[in-house]
C-alpha cells in the first residue's frame, strides 16, 4: 500500500536558489524627464536673480549702517569736546545743608 503524503503547503528549504529571472526583472536607471529638467532650470534662474537682490540689498545696508554710525561718531566726538565746570564742593555743600 501507498503512505498517504501529507497536504498542505509545503515547507521552504532553508538553502534557496536565487532565480535568474528576478536578476533580469529589474529595471535599468531610466532618464529624467525632458519637463523636470524644464523646471530645474527655472528654479536655478528664479534663485540666481533672488541671489542678486540679496547681494544688493545687503550692499545697501551695510553703506546704512556706515553713514549712520559715522553721524554717531560725530555726535559723540560734539559731546566729549564739551569743556565741563570744575566742582564748586561749596555750592553742594550749601545746597545739602538747605534740605
């Protein structure tokens, strides 16, 4: 008599072949498309020209930022150039002793 096989799946081995199939399935670098490229190239310009706006205003700031600490220094030098009154410890004492 016949063994009876048992039904079911049946168990993979541990040792696996790969197939040479799988190896070809998979599919070569394929080339960006003509309107990504479109678009990289616009982005490039539009940062190119933000890039310049930056630079110019960053030009202006710094000439702001000359000229005005330029009239502080001026303004400071008119302050310190002051001749200042010597002490009249007298006049303070007279005045300490009124309150």
């Amino acid at each position: 008599m016949g063994k009876s096989k048992a039904k079911g799946p049946k168990a993979k081995s541990v040792f696996h072949v790969a197939k040479t199939k799988s190896l070809k399935a998979r599919n070569k670098a394929k080339p960006v498309t003509t309107s990504l490229k479109k678009i990289n190239i616009v982005n490039d310009e539009k940062v190119r020209m933000i890039n310049k706006a930056f630079t110019e205003v960053q030009k202006e700031v710094k000439q702001l930022s000359k000229s005005i600490s330029s009239k502080l220094e001026e303004r400071h030098r008119v302050s310190t150039h002051l001749e200042v009154e010597p002490v009249n410890v007298d006049a303070a004492a007279s005045l300490l002793s009124q309150l």
